[in-house]
C-alpha cells in the first residue's frame, strides 16, 4: 500500500512537471512561431544529410 502511494505521488509529480514542460514550450512557440519552423527544417535537412 506503501509503495503505491509513493508510485501515485512520483506519476503526479512527473505529470506535474510535464504539464509545466510543456505549457513553457508553448510560450516560447507562440512567442516566435518562426522558431519552429527553423527547428522543423533544420531536422530535415539534417536527416536528409544522414541519409
């Protein structure tokens, strides 16, 4: 019982710290949405690269 109290706490903990992961990558998204465009063709071209 222990352990899964402490398992729940840990899963909250992690979704916690994704959510907040995730709500700043948003901001910086909406901040410059050309960013995203420079990291989206920058993967491409370097996968292209490898290939």
């Amino acid at each position: 019982m222990e352990a899964n109290t402490l398992l729940k706490d840990e899963l909250t903990r992690n979704k916690d710290f994704y959510i907040a992961r995730v709500t700043q990558i948003e901001s910086l998204l909406k901040l410059s949405p050309k960013v995203l465009d420079l990291i989206l063709s920058l993967v491409y071209s370097l996968s292209f690269y490898y290939n």
